[in-house]
C-alpha cells in the first residue's frame, strides 16, 4: 500500500484508500444477502442459487466454486478468504439475534450440532422465543449491531496501518500553508522531484546529469539538496547565526523533521517551526527559478526571503505584529519572553 493512503496520523497523506470503500461497501451487500429481509433481488438470487445461498457465503469454507456463480457475487464468495477484511468480516465478528436473545455463532451450524448439541441446548434456554419478531444479524463491531461502510473503512485503515512516525505530527499539525506542508511530507518521503528520483522513475535518460544544481560535484539527492550541499549548508549557517544558535544537520530528512520541532524551548519552538519548513520550500522555488528561468539567487537574498516569509506566517498567526520586523530580522529570540 502506498504511503498516501494512511492517514495523517501514521505519516500517510490522509487519502482513505478507494479499495477499502469499494470492499466495505461488497460487505454490506454480503450481509444483505445473509439477512431475512425480503426483497426482489434477494428472492432472484436464490432462485438461481439455491435458498442456501447466503448461509454457503458466511462460511470460511464456502461449497460454492467460483464457476457456480456470476462474476457479480464472485467477489462475495471471496470475502472470506481475504485476510485483510478479518477485522470487519470474520465468523467471530457477526452473529445472530434470535427474538429476544442472541447467539454468539454463525448461522451454519449443520456441521457442529451433533458434537455441540448440549451446548446449543444451553444457549437456547437463554432464548426467549417470540414468533412476531424477526431474526437479525448483528455486527459485533458497532455498538447498535448495525453495519457502517464508513465504521467499517476506519476500521481496514487502522488494522492495515503501520505504527505512527516521530515527526507525523509536526508536519501535518504544523501552522504553516498546505502546500508547504505537503512538500515537507514529500521530502520526507525521498518523492520530490530532484534530478536522482527523476532518473531513478525513468522520467528523465539515465544519461541525464544527476549532479546537484548548486554545487556541481555530488549526486541531487532529496537528503543532499536541502542539507548537505555546500551552499545549502551555508544557507542553514546563516539561519543558525541568526538565532545564535550552533547545530549538526542531521542524516535525513526525517530525521531533521523531529530534531527541528523538538530542539527549541516551548517559547522559541512556535517561531523555530516555521523556519524549517519555510527554507525548504524557499530553497525548492530558488532551485527550479535557476532551472527553468537561469535566474540565480544569492544566499543573502535567499535567507533575507526566508525571514520574510516566516514573519508573514508568524504575524498571520498572532504570534507577533507587523511593527515588531526590526526585531525580528536583528534578534529573534527577544520575541520569544
């Protein structure tokens, strides 16, 4: 599964996957079939299937082979098999309520009366008989017994999801434009488009020079373009002096995300996370400025943009007024009490 289908949470873009809608909406249709409502296309099916229809589709190992049936109910027959619907499908996740007691068992059980008849016999003397009232089937997963396509893709998402990276929540709770944070989490990723992830797709030749764009003698990698070039290091300098700072840039990417967000004082932390982000994506529109409109940037302008853009952000966000610029670009930390 690709990274952009997990949620914020767990370092995804938040996309809810089409197929787990598509496989919990094939569920609901599952356990229509396995209810007593009666219906028009309920009562066609059987007729062509056989009455036992539903009852063969609840179970793991289902009699109907797949040259039995149309490719419509196909991929019902498969849902038993599929590993990843456990959460929202297995045999322990449905069961029956009969009047006014409920059974905690599948509805086959032709199989297992005569070893669990004395079981069975326990069970239905809990059982309240009322003949006026239906049988239903009831989804353990919700509180009301009710399937939900929506409680029902949480639930594929949570179980198929990874645990949740250090830095997913100062990335996306970050307080700074959408499209910088995307291109945060993108960098993160090792996906933005430098020249080695352009060669590596094939989108441009492997004779194409994958040489960084700035300092001419290492490989543009996602990690070397926004830490370790010569001149983005020098860039990243001036950033420190500013503060008054002394730092180690670390390894990658996402190792920079949480030392970043994490390094400051809770004070200077609402101002310092804006910068991180801020220099990448100065650092991505100077970058291709150069590339496709052969405009260079000198680094004093470049840094004196960054200040800029990070005191709009801060000012927007009322962690500071429009008069107080002076001191921003001269001492920031004196903003920070």
């Amino acid at each position: 599964m690709g990274y952009g289908v997990y949620s914020q949470r767990f370092g995804g873009l938040g996309v809810t996957p089409l197929r787990f809608k598509n496989l919990a909406m094939l569920v609901k249709w599952w356990a229509k079939v396995n209810s007593n409502k009666p219906c028009l296309w309920k009562s066609i099916v059987t007729s062509s299937f056989g009455s036992s229809f539903g009852r063969d589709l609840m179970q793991s190992d289902s009699p109907l082979h797949v040259s039995q049936i149309s490719p419509i109910w196909r991929d019902l027959n498969r849902l038993q098999h599929n590993p990843s619907l456990l959460p929202i499908v297995g045999t322990n996740v449905w069961k029956w309520k009969f009047c006014e007691g409920e059974l905690g068992f599948t509805r086959h059980l032709s199989l297992f009366n005569s070893i669990k008849a004395s079981e069975l016999g326990l069970l239905l003397a809990t059982i309240q008989l009322n003949l006026l009232r239906e049988d239903i089937l009831l989804w353990s997963a919700a509180p009301d017994g009710v399937y939900s396509v929506s409680d029902a893709v949480r639930m594929l998402v949570h179980s198929n999801s990874v645990n949740p990276p250090t830095w997913s929540k100062v990335v996306w709770g970050n307080n700074v434009p959408s499209k910088v944070m995307l291109f945060h989490w993108l960098a993160i990723r090792q996906s933005i488009p430098v020249y080695d992830v352009l060669i590596k797709r094939h989108i441009l030749p492997s004779s194409h020079s994958n040489l960084c764009v700035w300092c001419l003698e290492e490989v543009e990698t996602v990690n070397h373009f926004l830490l370790h070039c010569k001149w983005t290091f020098k860039v990243w300098s001036d950033l420190f002096s500013w503060w008054k700072l002394v730092w180690v840039i670390p390894g990658s990417i996402e190792d920079f995300s949480f030392d970043w967000f994490y390094g400051m004082g809770i004070k200077a932390s609402k101002f310092w996370k804006l910068i991180g982000p801020a220099t990448f994506w100065a650092m991505w529109l100077a970058r291709n400025d150069f590339i496709f409109n052969r405009k260079f940037m000198c680094r004093s302008v470049l840094v004196r943009n960054i200040k800029l853009k990070t005191f709009l952000w801060a000012t927007n966000l009322k962690l500071c007024n429009g008069s107080q610029f002076y001191v921003w670009e001269n001492n920031p930390s004196l903003l920070c009490f």
